[in-house]
C-alpha cells in the first residue's frame, strides 16, 4: 500500500478512528489491533511474504528471551548467532542469491571454465531489509546488556511491524520504539497536528518534487547515450532531487503517521544537501541507517580508533556494505566505495566532525565559504548518485564521462522520445528552486514547514491551501518509492 495512493487515504483514518475512539481503554487489544492493521498494510502489496516477516517476529522474539534468561556466555552467542543467521538468511537469499550465483557464473567464464548453476526467479520482499535490521538491533541490544527482553509478544510484534515503517524505515531502535508499545498512550492533538503537518510536507515532496524530477531522469538516464554533457548533469541533478524527495518525502510521512498514533520516530533526514563536507552529509542523510552501521558494525570493528590503515579499512567497509545494503548489483557497490574514498581524507586528517552545527545558523544568507563548501559537496554527492542509478558500471562511467566535455555548458534541451520533441522543464526547475528556499528557511526545524506551529491561524491555513493546490496542480507521473525496491 503506497503512502501516496487512494487506499492510504481511507485505510488510516479509519484505523485512526478504531485506535483512538474504539480500542483506547486497553493497551494490549490496542498493540493488537496496530499488529493486524500493519499486516492487512503489507499483505495489500503481496500476503505471501508476511510469512517472512512472522518467521523474523517469532525468532527474535524468543532468541531475545534466550538471550535475556541465560547467564553462560556460549549460550548467549548461540541464541544471537540464530537470531542473525534467520535474519541475514532470510535477506541473503532473497536479495543477494541470483547475484552470488552470476558472478559465480562469470568468474568461472573468465577462467575459460563453464559451468550451470540454477538461478532462481525471486520476488524481492518489501522492506525485509529494513524489519531484518530494525528486528536485529533488539537481540543484539539485548545481548549487550542495553536492554531487557520483553516478555509481551503482542508489543513486540508491534514494534517489529508497525505500518508507517515497516516498509521504508526509519529504521528504529529497541531501546526507542520497544517500551512506547508497553505505556498507555493518550491522544494528544499538538502531536497530532504537528504529524499532519509533516505528513503535508512529506507528500508535497515525494508528488511534486520527486515524481516530476523522476520523469525526466529516467528519459535521461534510458537513453544516455543520446544526449549532451549538459543534458547528462541535468539527469544527474534530477535523480539527487527525486531521491532526496522520494525517501525523505516517505520518512516525513511515516514521522507524521506514527504521530497520529502517539509514537515517536527517530529522525531520518536532517537537510542532508546543505551539507559543508561528504561527513556532515552522511550525518544528515538515512539517519536511522548511518548510525545503525556506525554501532553495530564501525564501532565494533574498531571505528576511528586505531593506525591509518585500520581507519581506512573500517571506512571501506562500512560504506561498501552499505552500498551493498541497498542491492544486489556492483553499481551500488561501487556507489558505497566512491563515498568512502570522499569520506576517507576527512577522517585521516580529524576533520570528519568539523561541521556538526547548522550551517549559517542564525543568518538568512550563507557565507561565501559555506556556499562553495556546500556547492562541492552537492556537486560531488550527485555525481556519485549516478553510480547508484545507472544499470550497470559501464553506463555510470560512460554518463560521468559524457558530462564533462565541450557541450557542458550548452542549453539542456531533453529530447521526448514519445514526442520526439525537445523540452526544458522550466516549471519544474521553478518548484526547486522555490523547495530549496523553504528548505532553507526551516532547516533548523525537524521538518520545513515546523515553523508554521503556533503561527497565525489563518496563515497557517493559506499555506497548508497553496501546498494542496499545489500538488493537485503539479503533481507528477504517480511513482512506486525508491526505498521500496531495498
């Protein structure tokens, strides 16, 4: 079920309604109930994988009670190791099985040596990769002593399930979301509107900016090889604006539903494209990804602790399994090991935490050194989002290569193959700009447009009214999320 479609707009309020107005005296039938609506949510896109998603509930849960009851530390290791092993092998086959089985195919291939191993037609799973990593920071937390196993399967099934995002995050921790599952919760109409609010903004984001860069991106990225270096920059701008859009639009929309619910999500964008230097931006971008990597894999493996070398090395291997994370193909590989060689200099040198504040704040207009600094950092973070769009390694770098050449600098005319007509977005390149402005103004909020809480009534209103009109208006192509296919 898309966030963006008509059968969210009835499915929540009538599941508000029921929460709120039917099942609000009793917790347990209340956690109940947000179980069974998370299921109908997911089983609306394809019932057969919630048997996945149950197997990943059911594990953990009683692996965490395991974890929790024993005091021998092999015992403990065992009941973790079949946590992650159910996890990570129930992601593996379904996302990583055909790749490991091609490359096998090609290696041999290269060694003149043939060989037929069975691929096999596998449905990725929405979200498995996101419910894998939220399930496992319960019995890994669990493990360390950070958190106590719960012994109420109901709320657990909640946490691992609950339907703003279960699909596309934000990956949520146990030690945040678990115990909101286990106190009453009171309907509390601040939250509320702040969470409707945010919902706006976030759809805002995803139909109008997201899904009209999406259209011209793709006709650019599919035929590449038809345009010019400036038309190729122009493709690669646009995919930076519809990811940004896309992911952070559906995070906004999952911030703000959970807050109908009474529940409170970690933050998952913080204006990641005003960003100073490529650490700052991945301090701002997928938060609840980022820092989930950072503690259950950088830290462990030594993190900034250490020689040069293993610095470098715990670098590299974070960001490629993070590439690695996002799909089974070399391209998003090569994506993760590209920000890794961006990110490296800045940790040799200790400048890794060097902008940790908001850029400009307190000021409407940047300095002339944040400007360049933020310029570069947006202009190298989109080059390297081509690795992470193109099909292939040989079109990203052919796509890199076209943009700088002489006709750089030239007029981005897109050449419509259904038309067979040039065009120049110019009404969209005008909602950018004016999406950048707001984004600006409130990028010291959670959100753009939290300012407007406790501003005048009716300014408020006309606002919310323009940004309506707005997406009815201009709002583009209907587009699946980006983060679904991960």
């Amino acid at each position: 079920m898309l966030f963006n479609s008509v059968d969210f707009a009835i499915f929540l309020p009538i599941v508000f309604f029921i929460y709120w107005f039917v099942l609000n005296r009793n917790l347990n039938v209340q956690n109940l109930f947000i179980v069974i609506a998370s299921f109908i949510f997911y089983a609306w896109w394809d019932w057969r994988f919630l048997s996945l998603l149950v197997i990943s509930i059911v594990a953990d849960f009683f692996a965490g009670k395991k974890i929790g009851t024993t005091e021998t530390k092999n015992s403990r290791i065992f009941w973790l190791c079949i946590s992650i092993g159910v996890n990570i092998g129930l992601l593996g086959f379904f996302k990583y099985y055909n790749f490991f089985v091609d490359n096998f195919i090609e290696a041999f291939s290269f060694f003149g040596k043939q060989i037929n191993p069975r691929t096999l037609n596998i449905i990725l799973p929405v979200g498995i990769s996101f419910y894998t990593f939220q399930t496992l920071s319960y019995t890994i937390d669990v493990y360390k002593r950070k958190i106590e196993p719960i012994n109420d399967m109901i709320a657990f099934s909640a946490f691992v399930s609950f339907f703003p995002q279960l699909v596309a995050g934000p990956i949520e921790r146990a030690t945040n979301l678990l115990p909101q599952f286990s106190k009453k919760r009171t309907f509390n109409d601040t939250k509320a509107v702040d969470g409707m609010r945010q919902i706006l903004w976030g759809l805002f984001k995803k139909i109008v900016i997201a899904d009209n860069c999406a259209y011209y991106a793709d006709m650019i990225f599919n035929h590449y090889a038809d345009y010019s270096g400036s038309v190729l920059l122009l493709g690669a701008l646009l995919f930076a604006f519809q990811i940004y859009g896309d992911f952070s639009g559906y995070s906004d929309i999952a911030i703000g539903t959970a807050r109908l619910f009474g529940i409170d999500l970690m933050r998952n964008f913080a204006f990641p494209y005003f960003s100073r230097d490529i650490a700052e931006f991945w301090r701002r971008w997928h938060i609840s990804l980022t820092t989930w990597f950072r503690d259950y894999l950088y830290i462990p493996l030594g993190g900034s602790r250490g020689s040069a070398w293993i610095k470098i090395r715990n670098v590299m291997i974070i960001f490629i399994v993070s590439g690695f994370w996002h799909g089974a193909n070399w391209t998003f590989i090569a994506w993760g090991a590209i920000n890794a060689v961006l990110f490296i200099p800045l940790i040799l040198l200790n400048k890794n935490r060097n902008n940790i504040d908001t850029v400009a704040e307190g000021r409407l207009i940047p300095s002339f050194k944040d400007f360049l600094a933020i310029t570069l950092t947006f202009f190298t973070t989109t080059l390297a989002w081509i690795f992470f769009r193109a099909e292939s390694i040989t079109q990203a770098v052919a796509m890199v290569k076209g943009i700088f050449n002489k006709n750089l600098f030239s007029i981005p005319y897109i050449l419509n193959h259904d038309t067979n007509s040039y065009v120049l977005p110019n009404a969209l390149f005008l909602l950018i700009v004016i999406f950048l402005i707001v984004e600006w103004i409130g990028r010291d909020s959670e959100f753009a447009i939290e300012k407007l809480k406790g501003k005048n009534v009716l300014i408020n209103w006309a606002v919310y009214l323009l940004i309506i009109l707005v997406i009815f208006v201009f709002g583009g192509h209907k587009q699946q999320f980006i983060y679904f296919q991960f």
